[in-house]
C-alpha cells in the first residue's frame, strides 16, 4: 500500500496510512468500541474535513494496520465497500472496523452513515471479512454504530 497523496491539507499529514510492524503478540487487540475508538479518534482530531479510515484486524483482532481510505469535504467523504474491502484484502485482514468523522464535532449518525453501514455489513459477508463497528468521531464524542444496532 501508498500512503496518501498530499492535498494540500493541514490535518491530512496525520492522517497518512499508518503501519502497526511487528509480531501479533505486541500488536493492540479491538475487543471493544473504545479500543477502536483509542485507534482512530487521535487521527481524526481537528480535521476540517471528513475522512474514512479502515482500522484492520487478523483473526485475534489484533491490529493490522490503520488506513486513510478516503478524504473528503466539510459535510461528506466517499466510503466505498470496494476501497474499503479492496485494503482489507491486500492487509489480509479478518475483520474490520470502520471510522470517519464529523467536523462540526456531533457525533450524531446520519442516515446515510447507517446506511453505508448496511452496504459494508453486505460486503463483508460476501468477502468473509467481518465489519466489527463503524465509528463516527465528533469532537470530543463518538458513537458506534454496533453499540446503536446498525450492523
């Protein structure tokens, strides 16, 4: 995987694909929403544009790698099932977790945050990777779509 191209935006350098290196052992676990939540939250804090990221797991669900699927706008990014199951794929990931943010900082899923989720749950049945949660990060709040019945 590349990691992502400059756009021009402050808070996208933080945002570059991230590696987790290193034997499964030492690797965090995502057992729980906050564990995801302790992952991407960092990433997403103060950016003033919608981002997607794929947070990867192995079978354990210990963490893969955290990626930057998408930027997008002030209101809107694209989280296609095929960008996000095409990165799972190449990490050789087992289950995901999915995450963007909401820069006016209300974590309040939209309707079309449900039903993207609907269409990544579809997809990850079809590809045999499991989507654990989608987190939708506000400032300083999150929520999980899991924990709300979405998935």
């Amino acid at each position: 995987m590349t990691a992502v191209p400059d756009t021009g935006c402050p808070s996208c350098a933080a945002l570059e694909r991230t590696f987790r290196p290193g034997p499964p052992a030492g690797r965090p676990q995502v057992s729980r929403p906050e564990d995801a939540a302790e992952l991407v939250a960092p990433r997403l804090a103060g950016a003033d544009r919608e981002h997607c990221l794929l947070v990867a797991l192995d079978t354990k669900h210990r963490l893969i790698i955290v990626a930057t699927v998408s930027t997008g706008t002030a209101d809107h990014t694209f989280m296609s099932p095929r960008e996000i199951y095409r990165d799972a794929l190449l990490a050789g990931a087992s289950a995901i977790v999915v995450a963007h943010n909401h820069p006016s900082g209300d974590p309040t899923p939209s309707a079309d945050d449900r039903q993207v989720t609907r269409r990544l749950t579809e997809a990850g049945q079809t590809t045999g990777i499991e989507l654990l949660d989608h987190l939708v990060v506000g400032d300083p709040d999150w929520v999980s779509l899991a924990r709300l019945g979405a998935l």
